[in-house]
C-alpha cells in the first residue's frame, strides 16, 4: 500500500512525467522522451525538458485526469501544425523534427483504420455496451494456428461491425488486419529499445523496408540483406550477405511460392509499384495516409493454365463412347489425376 501511495503521490513527479510521455506518443507519434519506458542515462533525456515538466504538473493539477490532457494535446497549436515543412531549410536542420516545427505524420493503429473503413462506407455500428464481438476471418486462418483449442465464434450481422474496441483479443489467433497494421511500430519499437536501452549485439531480421531508414538516425544500426537476382520472372537466392537494404521487395516471388491465389498476387503488385514510386518520389513516410484504398482497382487475376484432366476432358465427346470406352477414358483420367479420389 506504502508502495501504491508514493507512484500515485503529487509529490512524486516521475509517475506523471511517465504517463504524459506516452500520451505524447500516442498523439505527436514520439515521445518527448523517446524511449517511453526508460528515462534514466541511456534514454539522451527529453528533447523538450521544460515542457515534458509542465505537462507532469498539469497532470497532477488536473487530478490525473487522462481526458484533460487527451484535450490538452488535440486543442494545443503543436497539434494542430501542418503535416508539411513551412520554414525553409528545415529538414537540413532537424531532419527528425524533434524540435516539432510541424505535425509529423503517423501511421493509424489498426483499430483506427477499421473504424474509419466501417464508418465512411456507412456500415459503422456505434452501439456501445454488449459482449465481445469476433469479425469474420479470411479462410483457412483458423485452421492454421497451432495450440489454439478455442473456437472462433463467428460474428454476422451488424453486431460484427461494432467498434475495434469490442474485438475479442485471443493471444493465439490475431486478426490477420490488425496484425498488418500494427506489425510496424511493434518491430520500430522494439528496434528502438535494442538499440537505446538493451545496447546488446543482435540480428533484427524484418521485412519492413521502413525500417532501414532508421540507419540515419540510430548511429550502431547497420543494415544488411542477402543478394538475390531475378530470372525469367524468378527469383534467384545468391547465397550472398551484402551491405544495405534489399534493393527492391520480394514478397510477391515469395508469396507465389507460398501458393497464394493469382488475386491476391496481382493485388500485392499493384500496392508494391505504389509503394516503390512514392518511395522515389521521397514520400514513402506519407504512403499510409495517401494509399488509395478506395479507388485502387483490383486488377482481375490471370486465368490460370489447364491442367493435363481438364485437356483431356475438353477432347472428350461423351456421345460418341460406348461404356466400355468410358470406362477406360475414367481409369485414364484417373491416372492423370495422380490417382486421387476424383
């Protein structure tokens, strides 16, 4: 109890100065501090230390009241900035923008993004109260997960289109969305703390290309890839380590050989020649906020070839078989089949 009392005392500004660094975060996209869960030597100190101070007494004077400083923040003309640079050499100055001459853009939390899908398209069900809800999984992911003895009990209807907030969270089945969109600024976070705080030797092996921008800025990061060419639309593994960043993304060749539907392929390759021009372009950090998800057309997936049953099927011409001739045309087919139950 003696314990509770001091972390919750006016007199012990470290607990405020803590919780309104991460309400910091969660709006401006970093902390004041930028290592939120370590404040001691190894964390560089704020870069406002000033204002990290008053926000902590505001906190106090306010009675720890969280929704007061959620106001605080949004109304404050910090917040309220333009996305874009307005001074003129601002980015040679402060590259990262610490000292925060204007908003820095941030990646939405998955939760965010399905809310304002739902509610946009008009499909939003704000009802509030009620049971956990489970959303609709993409086929087969149930089936995949290892150790998970639980069933997924479908939600339909408009009880599924409840906010993200009613999402049942089971540890062993994520929904594939939320996981896409959260997956960054786990692995950014965790990059950051081995790096800042933990300072051990490591192998951080990612396939989010935006993470080897962080090089500028973390001096003992060092980024490699393995080499690899393209042949007849394949890829080749070199069995290379080379220094940098893979010169381009490989998902597609890998999601081929993983066996993922043409669709989704063709999908994959629209939103990575997207992704590639804004990266030229220099706006690979506004590309979440900018990625067209309602006008991008999906293009048609390629017909896929025949197989060897369905050529012998389209040379068939039942009318003309006697039964025996069937019969034997069945026992072929099934050969071609690899003689599996037809």
């Amino acid at each position: 109890m003696a314990l509770a009392e001091w972390i919750a005392s006016p007199e012990n500004p470290m607990t405020a100065r803590v919780l309104v660094n991460r309400l910091w975060m969660h709006h401006f996209g970093r902390g004041l501090v930028s290592t939120p869960s370590d404040f001691g030597a190894l964390s560089g100190g704020p870069s406002h230390p000033e204002l990290l101070d008053w926000l902590a007494r505001q906190f106090i004077d306010e009675k720890w009241s969280i929704k007061a400083m959620h106001r605080l923040m949004v109304l404050s003309s910090t917040y309220q900035q333009a996305s874009e640079p307005t001074h003129p050499n601002v980015m040679e100055q402060d590259p990262d923008n610490r000292l925060l001459s204007y908003y820095n853009r941030r990646r939405l939390e998955a939760e965010a993004v399905r809310d304002s899908i739902l509610s946009v398209s008009g499909r939003l069900n704000p009802e509030r109260h009620g049971l956990p809800i489970f959303p609709p999984l993409p086929d087969g992911i149930e089936e995949r997960v290892k150790y998970s003895n639980s069933k997924w009990a479908t939600t339909h209807g408009p009880e599924a289109r409840k906010r993200s907030l009613y999402i049942y969270q089971q540890r062993t089945l994520t929904m594939p969305f939320l996981q896409a969109f959260d997956g960054l600024s786990i692995a950014w976070a965790t990059l950051e703390n081995l790096h800042q705080v933990n300072r051990c030797r490591a192998l951080f092996a990612t396939h989010f290309h935006e993470l080897t921008s962080l090089t500028s800025r973390l001096d003992a990061l060092s980024c490699h890839s393995m080499r690899v060419k393209e042949w007849e639309g394949e890829v080749v593994f070199l069995h290379e380590v080379v220094a940098g960043a893979a010169d381009q993304s490989y998902g597609v060749h890998v999601a081929k050989l993983a066996g993922l539907p043409p669709a989704v392929i063709a999908r994959a390759q629209e939103v990575l020649r997207i992704l590639e021009e804004g990266e030229q372009s220099g706006a690979l950090a506004r590309l979440a906020d900018d990625l067209p998800l309602f006008s991008a057309t999906v293009p048609e997936a390629p017909a896929a070839e025949p197989s060897a049953v369905e050529e012998a099927l389209a040379r068939i011409n039942p009318d003309e078989l006697s039964p025996r001739e069937a019969l034997e045309i069945l026992y072929r087919l099934k050969g071609l089949a690899g003689d599996r139950d037809l």
